[in-house]
C-alpha cells in the first residue's frame, strides 16, 4: 500500500469533513429564527425578566452572546462538533445531546449495517444467476421487476408495506417499540423480539437495495465474461461454475461495491425517512423532532454525525477496492 497516497486519501477525508461542518454551521444560521432566543426561552423556566448579566451568562455557554454570526459564535460550534460536547439540549433541561445521539445511533446503525450487508448477500449471486440467463425472456421479466422496485423511493414502498402489513392485517407492528439492551446485548431470546419490530424498515431498505445491486452486478458480469482473460481461463478447461465465481465474479462486484458507496448516503438519509414512518427508534425520528421544534443544538450534532458516518464509509470504499482486485493500488 503506497503511504503517500494513503495519507492524501486521509487529507482528503478531513477536508471533506470540514467543509461539511462550514456548510452546517451556514444552513443552520440561514434558517428563521434565533437560537439565542430560544435558549434564553428556554433557560427561563419561571417567565419572569432576566437580567443582562444573566442573560449573558446563559448565552455564552453556547458562543451566542455577540450573536450567531459572530466568530465566537463559529469557534464555539467548532469546538463542539470536533470534541463531541454538544452541550444541553434546548427542550430537556439537563439532557445532554451527545447522550441522546448515543440512545439513538445503535437504532440506525443496526438497521443500516444489517441492511445494505444483506442486500449485498443477496443482489451478487442474484447478478451472477442473471448473467447466465442474458438474452432470454426470464432475464427480460427479472430486469424489469428489479428495475420497477429499484425506481421506488424509500417512502413510497414504506408506505405501501405499513399499511399491508402492519395497518390492514396487524401481521406486524404499527410501532416498533424495542429497549436499547435488544442491540447492545443481543441474546437468542431477545433475537426474535428484535427481528420482529425491525422487519418492516429493513425489507423497505433490503428490496430496494437488494435489486439495485443485482442490476449492477449483472452488467458488471456481461461486461466481465467478454474480457480476454476470462477467454484464456476457458481455453484452458476451467469449468464454468469456477469461472464464474472465481475469476469473473471477483472482478465485477468491484463496480457493485462502488454503488454501495454511492449509495450509502441514500440509504442513510432512507433509514432516516422510514424510520420516521415506521416509529424506529434512530436518528430518524430525533432529527425530525429537533428540526420541528429549532433545538439547533441536537439538529447540528445530528446531521454532523449523520454527514461523518457518510464520508467514512465512501472513504474507505478504496481500500475495499484494492482487497478485491490486486490490480487497483491504493
């Protein structure tokens, strides 16, 4: 592995993450309303007139005292966003974000972790099955329904299973109501309790991405099985099924691993949205509320956490790349 070019790659992230923390800071202050005023509304619980000192007391806890454009303001939010101390949340007196986003990002984490490896598990081989049928009616009937179920946003399928599944025939939960121990400290007993709340934001996320990824394996298969390589291995005697999973297999699922990546801040912001249909208990639903209710505190942690997961896990992709094809050089 070249140094040189890890460290830049490193660079890279960093730049990124501060450029996502710049634009935060900017989107956040150009809504309407102050957080100065909602905090000092917020601080005072009796409603009787508090005083300058007070007042000013209050504000600087948070950089706000001179405003929330000012540079103290700015270095406050810097601070914050790269040590993780995100101070108090504006609507639960003595409830510290950072201890909010830690209850709700094992909700999201498993749901997405889970997800986008399943569908990975399941579109390659699918990809691989397609590619030995290329050119006949079954393939024409499989591509068009994985393309129609690709086509379909988060919400829509959501909404459509919600209301067959959980609504209409009670076969699962309207609300999914699961204690934090189920994911921190799974169990065989807790496994199917978990499985059950959980199954109905997962397949919305799983068929999507599940048929995306096998659209993308089956082209990168096409594409691979008309190289020369894959010739020479069958000029040799190399069996097919070995072709197929050792040589070309290997090969193709590089592109299916880059639009995983891709992908990822869309099943990200598409875990937030069915998580919100679905009542899952993740960061879905508390970045909804906190936007809703201006708690500028919790909103910015959230979509910085949010926005690092994201540049993490599309900065590593390389790296995955190099493993799968000795060719690549990271």
């Amino acid at each position: 592995m070249n140094i040189y070019l890890m460290i830049r790659k490193i660079i890279q992230a960093f730049s990124l993450v501060f450029i996502m923390t710049l634009i935060i800071f900017v989107v956040f202050r150009l809504m309407p309303g102050s957080p100065a005023e909602l905090l000092l509304k917020t601080a005072n619980k009796s409603g009787n007139p508090l005083s300058s000192k007070a007042e000013k007391a209050i504000l600087s806890t948070m950089g706000l005292q001179y405003g929330k454009w000012s540079l103290v303001d700015f270095e406050t939010y810097l601070y914050q966003m790269f040590t993780f101390h995100w101070g108090k949340d504006y609507f639960y007196t003595g409830q510290y974000v950072y201890n909010e986003i830690a209850v709700a990002m094992p909700y999201t984490l498993v749901l997405i972790v889970s997800s986008a490896l399943l569908s990975f598990a399941i579109g390659i081989p699918l990809g691989v099955i397609v590619s030995k049928l290329r050119g006949g009616k079954k393939e024409g009937v499989i591509l068009t329904t994985s393309l129609i179920l690709n086509s379909i946003p988060y919400f829509i399928l959501g909404v459509i299973l919600f209301l067959y599944l959980a609504v209409y025939s009670s076969v699962l939960p309207i609300k999914a109501s699961v204690p934090l121990t189920y994911i921190t400290n799974p169990s065989f007993s807790t496994f199917p309790i978990l499985l059950y709340h959980i199954a109905l934001p997962f397949s919305t996320l799983l068929i999507i991405e599940s048929m995306g990824h096998m659209i993308t394996m089956r082209a990168a298969m096409v594409s691979t099985l008309g190289e020369d390589h894959i010739t020479t291995a069958r000029a040799k005697g190399v069996p097919e099924k070995s072709i197929l999973r050792k040589h070309a297999a290997r090969i193709a699922v590089i592109p299916v691993t880059t639009r995983l990546a891709l992908q990822l801040s869309f099943l990200i912001s598409g875990s937030l949205i069915v998580a919100i249909i679905f009542n899952w208990p993740g960061m879905g639903p508390l970045l909804y509320h906190a936007v809703l209710n201006e708690d500028y505190p919790l909103s910015e942690a959230s979509t910085f956490v949010i926005s690092l997961l994201t540049i993490v896990a599309y900065s590593s992709i390389d790296y995955v790349h190099a493993w799968l094809d000795p060719r690549i050089k990271v």
